[in-house]
C-alpha cells in the first residue's frame, strides 16, 4: 500500500501523505483520482477524476462516493480526519440517490 504526497489535479493543494493509511483523496476539495483496483495498490490504468458525488454515514465516520468523470466506475472512500468537514456537508446537502 503506497501513501504517498501528491499534488490536487482539482484545486493545485499539495497534499501530505495520511499517516495511517493511504490517502485517495484531497482533504480540500475532496476528488480524487482513479489510481487504484485495490485501495492504496495504484495499479488502475484510468487515472480519470473522481468527482465526490454523495456521503454515507459509516461506522468509521462518513464514506465519500465518487463517480469517475472518465470510465462513470462508482467508489467509496472512507473520509479522513484533515477532510474538510464543511465541504463533506456540502456533498451530502446535494447528494441526489441515483439508480
């Protein structure tokens, strides 16, 4: 598993490895990239934006949905601790179901 910095394709933050496990997400806008097949393994060749579409509350705190803005793949991702919280209820104010 591989938590390494990066820099936000989004909002141009530079975003500090998490810590306690690998980050997959900017704390500041919250999109990530469509890095991986297994979390932290970024192996997936799409590499296309993963737009936060919706928050699921989670026994661990709250899962951030994200639809793919290049392959439409839907993922979850655990939101972490620095996430800007005011930004997760943002998401979650917006957040449409689909079917």
């Amino acid at each position: 598993m591989r938590d390494d910095s990066f820099v936000c394709d989004i909002c141009g933050f530079h975003v500090a490895p998490l810590g306690y496990t690998a980050r997959d997400h900017c704390p500041v806008c919250l999109h990530s990239k469509h890095v991986d097949i297994n979390p932290g393994d970024r192996r997936h060749s799409c590499q296309g934006i993963l737009v936060p579409v919706g928050v699921l509350n989670h026994r661990k705190g709250y899962k951030i949905i994200y639809k793919c803005a290049s392959c439409a793949t839907i993922k979850k991702n655990i939101a972490a601790r620095d996430d800007d919280f005011t930004k997760i209820l943002e998401i979650a104010a917006n957040f449409q179901k689909w079917d």
